[in-house]
C-alpha cells in the first residue's frame, strides 16, 4: 500500500488538503474501515495538535551531500533493467486500477483532462492506454525493451545549490553511465527523430464547446474549465497574462463563488501547455448546471472590463512593470481577453453530473449560437486545427513549461 498526503491549490482563496492511498486487494475489501480509521486520526491530530517526535520524522530526509552518489546507483539500475514477471503483474494491476478510477475523479478534474486532450497534440487518452495495458504481457515488455532503448533522449534539468561546472559533470557522467557502460542497449536517438510536443491554435472570434457527461453517476458535481488561448511564450506577454490574473484572481473568486455562489470551486488562474499560455476559469457545482455557468463566466468577463479601464497609473509602477503603459495593457485585455475581442480563442468544458441531465440533453439539441463550435469528435476536431510552433525548434528558443 502507498499513502501520501499534502496541499494544493492554483487559488489563493482556498486550498485542497488530500490524503491519497493506492490498496491491495485485501485493503479494497476493507476499505469503509480504513476511511474510518484515517478520518479517525485526523480529528486526534486536530484535538491533541502534532506530537514533536512526528514533526522531527516528518522534517528530516534528502539527499543534499549524496546526490551524486544516489543518482549514479539510479542510473546503473536503469542501465541494467529486467523485465521480472512478478512485478510486472504487480504493476500492471496498480496501473489498471489507476485509469479505471479515472471515471471517479472530481468533474472539474475530468473537464481538465479533456481540455488537455483537445489542446496536446499527442496526447493519448485514458481508454486507449487502458485498452492497450490490458493487452500487454511481461515477455512482450521484455521483448520490445532493446528496441526502446535504441532510441534514447537525454534531456536534463539541474537545480539548486550547484554551480555550473558541476551540473555539467553531472550530466556528462549520466551520459556516460547510460551509453558507455559495457553491455548497455541505450543507444542516442538521431536528431530527426525527436519528439515533438505541440499544441493546436484556436481560432480567432470563435468559442468552442465540448459537453459531455459526468463519468460518475453518484457524483453530484457538474463543472465547467473556461479557456482563454492567448499567445506563445514571450516575455512582454507573459509580463501582462501575469498583471491580468493577479488583477483578476480575486474578483473572479469573489463573484462566482462568494456572490453568486456557484459553487465551492471556483477560480481564475493561468494555464501554460507546452509554452502555450492562457486564462482558465473553474467552476464546480451542484446547484447550476454548466451551460449557466459558462454564461456566468461570460458575464464576469463583460462586468470586469469596466474594472481594467478604472484602474488608477499606479498601479503599473511596480519595478517589473515600468516598461509597460496603462493603455498597452488595456490594448491587450481588449484584444485578446474580453468577450468578443478580435483575437479571443475560447474553449468551454462542460461535464454534466446525472443531477443536470436534463440540461444536458437540452444543450446539446440546442442550435449552436453565432461564432460557437461544437466539438463532437475532439480528434477530428485536432486534425482540422493548425499547430502552434515548437518552442524547441532552434537555437535561443528553448524554454521550461
């Protein structure tokens, strides 16, 4: 059994406290009993606080002063891979499970996952590597590793207290452990065969649709992610997708959820697919269904354009921020954010949970209004859709998404 626990949010108005456990058999059969006895931990924790002798075990770990050491033991277990029946089997049963609980992941969670799927070129989805995982056998694994092997990418992220000659050292010695060790199959891929990760380009003054129904019938929970495609990776731009959310994180938040109450999850936030970046607006809900919720976010949008223009100078007089003008600013918000501006490129992600099945029905036997598409098929609707320019594809162009 794994267990693991932590916070998370993309909102500074709330946050997420999860406790997530991967079970073996025997604890799926006592599952009700293992809820009860987390939950039952939690509230002593809460009545008699965190004892020191947890903090202290909870505190201490890494690998600071033995990182090299650590990760050259990694990279000759990598080297030296075996495909063992027993744990293959063990594996392949975990993964099976983790895409068959995809169907009971939160509806917000699912309409991300779909938005993903529209926007990644190559993505593949969740019932296709399910299909696929079920067919795989651990001497096919074993079989196909030499040729996977053959074809290796090295790519390496250095971070921290380090200086530059010794991240080099470091990534020269990874290199050499992978592809100089005697025997090693891992052989460098030809640079024509690198992958390439991409992302679709909307189109100008048209919002798209995808409506779908929630996987889970028990959940009560419609949701809805609202995406607005801004521009690729640039640093005048980022500067003012950055300025807009902040400006407008907190009103989002406050209108969706605190006025009109739509739901506990709701937010504004900035999204970034492959350098590709954008505003996302999530809302999740019992008492609306989404076709009004992606109306409401319509409707804060048009209500906060008025907001960008009383916006007083001072407000662009932050050191990062004395380059750009007021008016430049107000010029990209009309260009690019507000509802029917030249170049707004929208997607709307609608997951529908059995208690709006009937505004489902509805939405999609519903003409669709000026300017809307529907998407029916995500992957047709892909193939009919030009692609943003890789961010890898020349010098001074490589950046980290």
């Amino acid at each position: 059994m794994d267990l693991a626990a932590g916070a998370g949010s993309n909102s500074t108005e709330y946050s997420f406290f999860s406790v997530s456990m991967r079970l073996t058999d025997s604890g799926h059969e006592h599952m009700e009993d293992i809820i009860g006895l987390v939950f039952k931990y939690l509230r002593l924790l809460k009545e008699d606080g965190i004892h020191k002798w947890i903090f202290d075990e909870v505190s201490l770990g890494g690998y600071n002063d033995k990182m090299r050491v650590l990760l050259h033991a990694i990279m000759k277990q990598i080297v030296n891979f075996e495909v063992k029946p027993n744990r293959f089997s063990a594996l392949k049963e975990t993964s099976v499970k983790d895409y068959q609980n995809f169907n009971f992941n939160q509806p917000y969670s699912q309409a991300s996952y779909y938005l993903s799927l529209i926007l990644e070129d190559n993505k593949w989805p969740v019932v296709e590597n399910l299909q696929a995982l079920s067919k795989l056998e651990a001497h096919s694994l074993a079989k196909f590793v030499p040729h996977l092997l053959s074809k290796t990418y090295l790519e390496c992220y250095v971070q921290g207290n380090i200086e530059p000659g010794e991240a080099e050292s470091i990534v020269q010695e990874i290199e050499d452990t992978i592809f100089n060790t005697p025997g090693s199959l891992f052989k460098p891929m030809c640079p024509s065969q690198y992958l390439i990760k991409r992302v679709i380009m909307l189109e100008n003054e048209l919002k798209c649709y995808l409506q779908i129904e929630g996987l889970n019938p028990k959940n009560e929970n419609s949701s809805i992610v609202q995406y607005i495609q801004v521009h690729q990776d640039d640093a005048i731009s980022n500067i003012k997708l950055e300025l807009f959310s902040q400006i407008a994180s907190q009103p989002a938040f406050n209108q969706l959820r605190t006025v009109e109450q739509l739901g506990y999850i709701a937010g504004l936030s900035l999204r970034s697919d492959r350098g590709v970046w954008g505003l996302e607006v999530v809302i999740q809900s019992t008492v609306k269904d989404p076709s009004y919720l992606d109306a409401r976010v319509d409707e804060f949008f048009k209500m906060f354009e008025s907001k960008i223009h009383e916006l007083s100078d001072k407000d662009f007089k932050v050191a990062l921020l004395r380059e750009l003008k007021k008016h430049e600013f107000i010029e990209f918000f009309d260009q690019y954010i507000k509802v029917d501006a030249p170049q707004r490129r929208a997607v709307s992600v609608q997951v529908f949970s059995g208690n709006h099945s009937a505004e489902f029905k509805k939405a999609i036997a519903d003409a669709d209004p000026p300017k809307t598409y529907r998407v029916t098929d995500i992957f047709g609707f892909k193939r009919s859709r030009p692609l943003h320019r890789s961010l890898k594809g020349g010098p001074g162009r490589i950046t980290m998404d």
